[in-house]
C-alpha cells in the first residue's frame, strides 16, 4: 500500500522536505500571494511602458535583406508595431561561433504568428555582412525575416543584444521602447520553465536552499559539444545548432572576445 512520508528527514540531501498534501498546498498558497503580486507590479510596469515617450527618426533608412536593400518602413509589413532583436554578431566566425545568448532569444521565437494576429511584425536585425547573415539563417532553418544593418546608426543600428519596439503612423517612424541583459528574458520561456523547477537554472548567482547542486556560471548550459556536455571550449556550439542537418563537430570558434 502506497503512503505519503511526512517526516522531512525522508528526502535525500538536496532536494525538497517531503509532506502531505495538505501541508504543500498551504504552502503552495502561500507562495501564490507573492506570485500574484509579482504579475500585478507586472502590469504595472507594462502600463508605464506604454506611457513612454517616443522618439522620430528616418524610416527610409536602407537595411539590407534576401531582397537586396530595402527602407526600414518595409520591415513593418504594413503593420503600426514592429518588434525586432538586434543579433550580435562575430565577422568571418563560423555558424558555431556566433552569439550564443542571441541564439537563444532568436530560437524561441522562430515564428511571430501570434504577434502578427496582434497587428505586430517581427524582425531580426544585424552587423553582420548579409552573405554571412543569410548563411546563417539558412543553416539554423529560421523563417523570421532577418536583415544586415551594417554601418546603420542607431536606434535601427548601433548597439546589438536589445529588444527593440517602434511605431508606424503612416511613412512617420518612431521608437518606443528597448531593453537589453535580462530584459530578453521574456523571450527565453525555458528560462520561465527552469524558474518554476526545484533545481532552477543551476547558476551559481541564484538563492537556493543549502545542500542543492553547486550551480555554475550564468548561462552555462547554452553551449555543447558534440557529445551533449554543455563547455565553452572551441569544441562547443549553440545547442541549438546540433538539431540541425550538417552539424558536425567542431574546432574553433573562429572568433575572440567576451562571450555572450
């Protein structure tokens, strides 16, 4: 006959006290008063987003696609919104040597369906030259429309690694919002998933309880080789990347500089 052990001592070093179910719900329910002022200061901060000011720059300014150059109007697709993330970018790196952070906010939203439905466009913009961007994009089988912004000064240009929001009111553009660092976040829902698991996302920064397993460096688990253990090494790609025909072990990175 199955019974439920309600001595904590029952559970192994490292993982959560055992109790009856009573006893988790009530803690459960504790817990959900936290959570649900969480998601209200939430949308609070979305409604001071909304109130934001705006900034007007040239829509005309020319960034380069599968099409050839193009006026940055045309990424709204005839839309009012548009949403894009500027990809960073290693020049002459091989396809396991680009961002792998970038990588992961690009491979969670592979597709923008819903955001279309919404009246919103989705773009990925970039420095990288477009002959190396569009082999790129044909490797990791992204469908997102993705765009070279080389030498285009900012807001469509400048600083890569952002989510960036703008504004359309007839051919008048304007930004109305960018966040960069943990603001991507949002993106990256296995990220969200990880939050709600007992281990949580393994990184030595987090506060877990004493006895859990020793966390390691932020985002350590975005790279592998070809074998599945997650290195920084030159051996290592974006996971993501060995899901894809042709992934083949690798070497070099071909590129230098901080990572991520």
């Amino acid at each position: 006959m199955a019974t439920t052990p309600s001595d904590p001592t029952t559970a192994r070093r490292g993982r959560p006290p055992v109790a009856d179910l009573a006893t988790w719900q009530a803690a459960r329910d504790e817990l959900l008063v936290r959570e649900k002022a969480h998601t209200r200061e939430g949308d609070a901060l979305a409604a001071a987003r909304r109130r934001l000011p705006m900034v007007e720059f040239d829509g005309t300014v020319e960034v380069v696609g599968p099409d050839g150059p193009v006026p940055f109007l045309d990424l709204f697709q005839g839309r009012d919104e548009l949403v894009v993330y500027k990809h960073m970018w290693y020049d002459g790196a091989p396809h396991q040597g680009q961002c792998e952070g970038c990588t992961t906010t690009a491979w969670h939203l592979k597709d923008a369906v819903y955001l279309n439905a919404r009246g919103v466009s989705f773009a990925v913009l970039t420095t990288g030259r477009w002959a190396e961007v569009a082999s790129y994009v044909e490797f990791m089988g992204y469908t997102q429309p993705w765009y070279s912004v080389r030498d285009v000064d900012a807001p469509v240009g400048g600083d890569m690694g952002y989510l960036t929001c703008f504004l359309r009111d007839g051919d008048r553009v304007f930004l109305t919002y960018s966040t960069t660092g943990r603001g991507n976040e949002r993106v990256n829902g296995s990220l969200g998933l990880l939050d709600m698991t007992p281990y949580g996302r393994g990184e030595a920064w987090e506060d877990n309880p004493e006895g859990r397993p020793e966390g390691r460096g932020p985002c350590w688990s975005w790279r592998s080789d070809a074998d599945g253990n997650p290195t920084w090494g030159p051996t290592s790609r974006p996971v993501p990347q060995w899901t894809r025909p042709g992934a083949t072990p690798v070497e070099t990175l071909g590129r230098h500089g901080h990572h991520h």
